[in-house]
C-alpha cells in the first residue's frame, strides 16, 4: 500500500469549508483547469451516501467510484480497477489547532493493487512521475479551495 496526503489550513470553520467543498458545481470557477476538474453523483441532486456512485474527472482521466463516507469531518470515495489499481480517498475537515476559528483541511489516498507502486518512491516510480504530479494537483486544489473558503476568489 502506497499513501499519499497533503493538508492545508484555511480561515474558515470546518462546517463552512465543508459546505463549500460539497458545492461540486462550483469547482469549474473556482478551481479552473485544476486537477479535480469535475465531481458529480451519478444520480443529480441527490446528496452523497455510503454506496452512491460518484463521477470524477481528474486533471488526466477519469473513474466512477463509490462514495464510502459522507459526515460532517470528512467525505471519502474508493475507485479501482480490480486487482489491478485501487485508490481510497478521504478529504477531511477538522478544527484547526494552528488557525483560530479555522480548518485543517487534508486530503489522504491509500493506493493498493498490482500498479500501486507507481504512487512510491521507487526509481521507476519517480520516473513515471504520478505521485509528484498528484501532490502537486492537491496542493494547487487545496491552494484554491483556501482561497475560495477566505473570500479572496
């Protein structure tokens, strides 16, 4: 298993933030060209649930996966390709310890599978280049988000 997680904090309270991240319809203005480019259920207008389909287009593809948790601390999804690549995403919203009033907003996937490897730290892995290029679509995604949450986008 290979995981990857970036966080970030944000001058918002967990149940602000967490209602803007869930405003999926509004990741195109935000977060233009980034790399969560469009998150949708597959059933419109229906708020997520454990079980519910969710369709997601990254920065280079695009997968169905299955929503596995929707609270009010975080919001997680597990999409694979069985046996061969598997990835379980968690975004999570916490009181921030550092920000008075605001969010320690992190975001964690554990890959597994046959190819999972390319998410490491090996040679090859690094020479593929997926892990650096997740992090650094997160990082630019949670930059975005921060600044939506603040007022400033």
């Amino acid at each position: 298993m290979y995981v990857l997680d970036k966080s970030i904090e944000i001058s918002a309270s967990p149940t602000e933030v967490r209602e803007k991240f869930l405003d999926f319809s509004q990741l195109p203005n935000y977060h233009p060209n980034g790399f969560f480019r469009s998150i949708k259920p597959t059933i419109p207008d229906k708020p997520f649930e454990a079980g519910d389909k969710v369709d997601i287009v990254f920065e280079f593809g695009g997968s169905t996966a299955t929503c596995l948790a929707n609270s009010p601390t975080e919001f997680r999804w597990i999409g694979s390709v069985p046996l061969i690549f598997s990835g379980e995403h968690t975004f999570r919203f916490t009181p921030s310890t550092t920000t008075p009033g605001g969010t320690t907003f992190y975001q964690e996937e554990k890959f597994t599978g046959a190819l999972s490897f390319m998410m490491g730290d090996s040679f090859v892995a690094r020479q593929i280049g997926f892990q650096a290029k997740t992090k650094n679509g997160w990082e630019r995604y949670n930059q975005d988000l921060k600044a939506w949450c603040e007022g400033s986008k």
